[in-house]
C-alpha cells in the first residue's frame, strides 16, 4: 500500500510550511488543525497508490508518517513548496503533449491557490499563460536519445581511402568547419555530416545499403551505391522517389512496422461486388524500443534549435511531428520528411535536371571543367515551409495527438557537457531517452571522477601540433547555419 502525501515533508515538522489549501479532492479525514487536508482514495490501475492526501500545512506527515511506515505503509511526499525535500516526484515523465501541459498547470494552480483568495479571473489568466509557457518551453525544450545517443562523437575531418587508384574521400559539412565533440543527437539535429560518417565507418556501407535496399525495399539503390559517400550524405546513383522515402519513414511513426505503399484499397464491379482488395501486410523492420528512442531525437529537429526542421512544426493543433532535413551538394536537392501520428508527407524541392545546360541543351562547365549544378537556395531552406502549408491543412479539424512510444524506453536526464546521466554538480542537463540496456553512467567530468572525457565543443589537435588550434576560422561557434 502506497501513500501519497502533498507539500510537506518531515524535515519541515520543526519550522512547519505554508501553503494553500486545495478545493479539489474529497472529504477530509486527517484535520490538522487550522488546515484543510483531503484524503482521495485512487482506484486507477496506471497510478498505483492507495490513498492520496493533501497536507498544506505540513503537519499529517509529521503527526501520522511514522505510525503508518510501522504499520507497513510506504509514502511518497510531493513537496510543492520545497522540491528539494520532494522523493523525486517528477511531472514531466507524464508529459505527453499540450493538454498534459494544461492539465499539469490547472492542477498546479488549484493545489496552490492559498485559503480565502478568491482572486481576479485576469491573474489567474495570466498565470496559467505564464505556467504553461514556461513548462511548453521545459518539456519541448527537453526531449530526447540512444546506443545511446548522448554518447560524443567528433565532429572533425575525416579521411577515407576509397581504395587503389581512386582519390581519397574528404567530406565536408555544410557549415564550413568542424564544431568539436558532439552528442550523436545534437549531430541529427544540426545535420552535421562528420558524425553519420564516423557511424557508417563503424557500421560499413555495406550493412546500411542492404537495410535500405533489403528491408526498407528502396529498389533505386544501385550496387554503386556501396560506398561511403552514398551511404552516409546521400548522394545515391539514380537518388530516392519521395514515395519510397515517405515509405522508409512511416517506421518511425509505425512504432517500426513498414507496409509496402498502394494506391488502392478495394475495387467494386457495378453490382458491389469486390473484384480486388488490398490487404496491406505491415512488417516489423525496426524493434520497437529503437523506434521509440529515434522518433524522440526525430521530434527534437522540429521542436527545439538548433533543430533544423523548426519550421514544421504542429504545435498550434497538438499534433506531434517527427522530422528529418536533408541536403546534397551545392544545394541540388532539399529534403525534409516529416511523420505525425496521422500521415508521413515527405517535401523534395530540386530541378528536374541536375545540371545547367545552354540554349542547345549542352552541359555548361565552370573555370575548373566542372559541370555547373542546378541549385535551390533560398534565404530559408524551404522544404519543411513547403511541408507544413500542405500537412497543417490536412490534419485540421484532427484530434491532438502524440505518438505512442514503448514503455521499457527510459527518460533520464543527461549532462550537455559529457553526454553521461546528468548528476547533481551537472551545470547543465537535457532529458534523453534510452534503450534499457544502454543507460549512460554517472557523468564522470562534473563529479571530478575522470577529468580526461571528452567535452562537448572540445577539439582533438592535429598530429603533430601541442596548442589546441585546430583552425582560426573553427572560432566562430555562432550555432545558427546549415541543415
Ligand atoms: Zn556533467
């Protein structure tokens, strides 16, 4: 048997604590004098507690909290006034969506408006605004990663040897310079091209070309398309349809199921006689655990900065989106897919030809004899704009929504220094989620226990240099390009 004890704590017997009183549970039945404690008795199986008591003033816990504990009695205490004296009670991990968030604040509001203040309707307007803002802003803020994805990976130059005869490969980002250690989270959002090609480094083309040509049933894969340049930045032989790509992508919103697309569920003869139905077969490509940790660092792109799919975000209709952006070379094709409960919609902006060509159809060649792209730049990358002036149509007028995730994946708070659980000398901290068998250890850098990890930022000097100065131009860590 649980029991579940508002503000107040045993350290506060001494001194005693203020607080309101609250107008929305039952009966009292434990009347500490002068205040006005509820008892509720919880039924839902979800919530599993016994009894839950508000106790405003503080004084139930003190007078009874021993005599229950003898008596086999566990209590929780949810300190309100004082979080630190809190037993780790956490709201946010029922945090879901928008209405949560209200939810949340409402009862907050209730459990804290104090005895006898009848108060203005316009300050409790104002205040349930200001709450809902600032716990929006924690929760979309927060979220979000694996194998776990606060694990730092160098965002530096990398050199592949292709093999004989043939140059070296070395990649770039789209931002001109290297940004140091990374989280693998920050590196998706950001679309930094230095981290995916350290993984396929780590994974082998050949493995992610046979999940995207195998199991994705991406059949515009080409044989040439074993390498690392295709596998890591995408530039594919004969590139991607946005269906097969709409088609990769509903993994993420299918809790990793895939279904071949149609275009057709049934065909009737003039009589309504079925003459051929469509029975989508959906399989599992992904294990569902993983799925849920990748669509919680998808949604991060189009939730919080840097992410670089900001622009189609559905908040406005409480409908989650998870995102990715996508860009090749000189800016010839722009991608942005985007998955929400409802509907993948996937957005390619590019030109037909690849190439500038002159009136006669010639291919048109730069100074260095190099055949002069068609690109699409613009001041803002377009595609997720593109994507949420169609898909906030289409999912008007629908229930809000969030995505359903597997249970067994863990949210646990990791420091943005190291990318390890965030501990209590963590300046900083971000919430991550994790597979159950890749939960990050106690940060080793802030406790002083191993200063030697990698820091976010920090830069690996080249060999045979002693000073950390990797490349003047690298100093300008302004955070606000590329996608
Ligand atoms: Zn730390």
């Amino acid at each position: 048997m649980v029991i579940a004890l508002g503000a107040g704590y045993a350290e506060t017997c001494k001194s005693g604590s203020g607080g309101g009183s609250s107008e929305t549970a039952g009966e009292s039945q434990y009347g500490a004098a002068g205040s006005t404690s509820h008892l509720m008795q919880c039924t839902s199986k979800s919530y599993p507690v016994s009894f839950v008591v508000t106790d405003p003033k503080g004084g139930i816990v003190c007078e009874t909290g021993k005599l229950l504990q003898k008596h086999q009695y566990r209590i929780k205490i949810f300190n309100s006034i004082n979080f630190k004296k809190s037993m780790h009670y956490n709201p946010f991990a029922y945090v879901h969506s928008e209405t949560d968030i209200l939810k949340l604040v409402t009862t907050l509001i209730a459990n804290t408006r104090g005895d006898g203040k009848g108060g203005d309707p316009f300050w409790e307007k104002a205040e349930t605004l200001l709450y809902t803002a600032l716990i929006g802003y924690i929760h979309y803020e927060a979220p979000v990663e694996e194998q776990n994805f606060s694990t730092l990976i160098e965002d530096k130059a990398v050199t592949i040897k292709i093999g004989e005869g043939q140059p070296d490969w070395s990649p770039s980002n789209e931002y001109k310079h290297f940004k140091g250690y990374m989280t693998v989270s920050e590196a998706l959002q950001r679309s930094t091209n230095m981290i995916p090609v350290q993984l396929i480094q780590m994974l082998t083309p050949r493995a992610c070309w046979n999940f995207l040509h195998d199991t994705l049933n991406i059949q515009s894969l080409s044989e040439s398309d074993i390498a690392y340049s295709p596998m890591t930045l995408g530039a594919l032989t004969n590139g991607v349809t946005p269906l097969d790509m709409a088609a990769a992508y509903q993994m993420y919103a299918n809790g990793g199921m895939r279904t071949q697309p149609y275009c057709y569920t049934r065909v009737l003869d003039s009589r309504g006689n079925v003459v051929l139905e469509n029975r989508p077969a959906p399989q599992r490509v992904l294990d569902y655990d993983t799925v849920t940790v990748m669509n919680h660092l998808l949604q991060r792109i189009v939730n919080a900065a840097p992410g670089t799919g900001l622009n189609a975000n559905l908040a406005d209709l409480g409908i989650e989106v998870a995102g990715k952006t996508g860009t090749t070379d000189d800016g010839v094709d722009e991608w942005f897919v985007g998955v929400t409960p409802y509907y993948v919609g996937v957005c390619w902006v590019g030109y037909d030809d690849q190439f500038q060509r002159d009136e006669e159809g010639n291919l048109l060649y730069d100074a260095y004899g190099k055949k002069i792209p068609n690109t699409v730049y613009y001041t803002q990358y377009p595609p997720p704009l593109l994507w949420k002036e169609v898909m906030h149509q289409v999912h008007e007028g629908l229930e809000p929504k969030a995505f359903e995730g597997s249970s067994s994946v863990i949210a646990l708070r990791y420091c943005t220094l190291t990318g390890y659980a965030a501990t209590p000398e963590c300046p900083n901290s971000i919430m991550g989620w994790y597979k159950n068998e890749n939960i990050p250890s106690a940060c080793p850098y802030c406790t002083g226990v191993n200063p030697d990890v990698p820091i976010v930022g920090q830069k690996t000097p080249p060999p045979g240099t002693e000073v950390e100065d990797e490349d003047k131009e690298d100093d300008d860590d302004d955070d606000d390009d590329d996608d």
